[in-house]
C-alpha cells in the first residue's frame, strides 16, 4: 500500500521533531517535508505533494488558519488537520469553514494522532460529534443573521432525500447509521454525500455539519 504522505508545519522546532520521532516508524506513513511558518506551506505543498498536512494554528508570521484558507482554496488540495491546545476556539471553527478535515489536541496521545491523520487521508473527518457539537455551541451566540440566511438559502438548493443526508451528517452520525436511519444503503448515502458536496461547493463533511446548524436544522436536536 503506498504511504500516507505528510507534511508537518510547526513553529516550534522540538514539536517538530516530537511529531517526527512519534509518527515517523508507521510503515503506511512518510513524511515529506517540515515548515515552520503557515507562508512557507504552498510551495512545500508543490514540491511534495503530501496527502496531509499537519498544521499548527498560532504561526508568529503567517499563521495555521490563513495558510488552511489558502491552502483549500486550490485544486486537488491535501486534507488539513489542525493541531492546536484548545477544544472550543473561534480560530478552530474558522479553519473548519476553511475546509480543514479536523484537529487535534497538542497533547493528544501519539497513537491517536496518527489515527487522526490515516482517518483524514482515508476521507474522514477527525471530530467526534460531542466535539462537533462543543464547537457549534462555542460559536452560537455569535453567528450573524446573514450566515443564518446565507446558509437557509445553500441548504435550498437540496432536494428532500439530500437534506436528510446532510442534518444525519451534521448530527455526527456515521454512514453506516445513517444508511441504518433513513433505510438506504451505506453505498447510496456514499453518492447523497458526494452529490451534496458537490451542489453546495463544500469540501468535506465537517463543513456539512457547519452549514445545517448555521441553517438551524439541529436546533431542539437533544441526540
């Protein structure tokens, strides 16, 4: 099988080298490169093509969130898991509208780390959904109205079965207890998903989740 290539990016030298020393022995993982500013990023993704990056969010000079936001923008972008010492940060909910796949906690065991970073590059998200759910109620109080219409208008433009799919995705559920839920197959929520991604012009299901409880499909949702 070929190895999950990474790319680790860290301002601190010895995270670096932690990382490095604790993930570098996986036999499906190679890392292909180091950068110590979010501004050092484009250009070592160009030249290594890594299927993750690793990204610290606080960078002295360009930091995690704007090198993400860059760094999703282009095609055939690597995913993004955001490594950070917070559960519930605004600057984490912006790299996940961003288009990151997840984050992990800088004390994070080893060992869960690089499941964070084989589930990312196997296409998913690396939050569970009471971590979902901490993050959406850290920023409740302050969504504005216009990103409530905005994503009113978004959610629109799903037909019925869609809709369902995404609120069973904002919710956490898994494919298998979706396809379970709503009596389909775990292939067919497979081709809901994509299909949604594609008409909301979305990255990956965390930003699903973001965008039906910015649209209030999950309020009163006490599972």
């Amino acid at each position: 099988m070929t190895p999950i290539r990474l790319l680790l990016v860290d301002d601190d030298p010895l995270v670096r080298a932690g990382l490095t020393f604790m993930m570098g022995g996986a036999d499906d993982l190679e890392i292909v490169g180091e950068a110590a500013d979010g501004g050092e990023v484009e250009a070592l993704v160009d030249r290594t093509r890594p299927d993750v990056v690793l990204m610290d969010i606080r960078m002295p000079t360009v930091d995690g969130l704007t090198a993400t936001e860059r760094l999703r923008s282009r095609q055939d972008a690597p995913q993004v898991v955001v490594l950070t010492t917070f559960h519930a940060d605004e600057q984490v909910m912006r790299a996940l509208r961003a288009g990151a796949a997840g984050f992990v906690l800088k004390d994070t065991p080893p060992a869960e780390i690089l499941a964070a970073v084989r589930r990312v590059a196997a296409g998913d998200p690396v939050l569970s959904p009471t971590v979902t759910r901490q993050l959406m109620e850290h920023a409740a109080g302050a969504a504005p109205d216009t990103r409530h219409a905005n994503a009113r208008t978004r959610i629109a433009a799903l037909n019925d079965r869609e809709r369902e799919v995404a609120v069973a995705v904002g919710r956490g559920r898994s494919n298998a207890e979706i396809a379970s839920e709503l009596f389909m197959s775990v292939a067919t929520v497979k081709t809901h998903v994509s299909r949604i991604l594609a008409k909301l012009d979305l990255n990956n299901r965390v930003q699903i989740a973001l965008l039906t409880y910015d649209a209030g499909l999950l309020e009163g949702d006490g599972s």
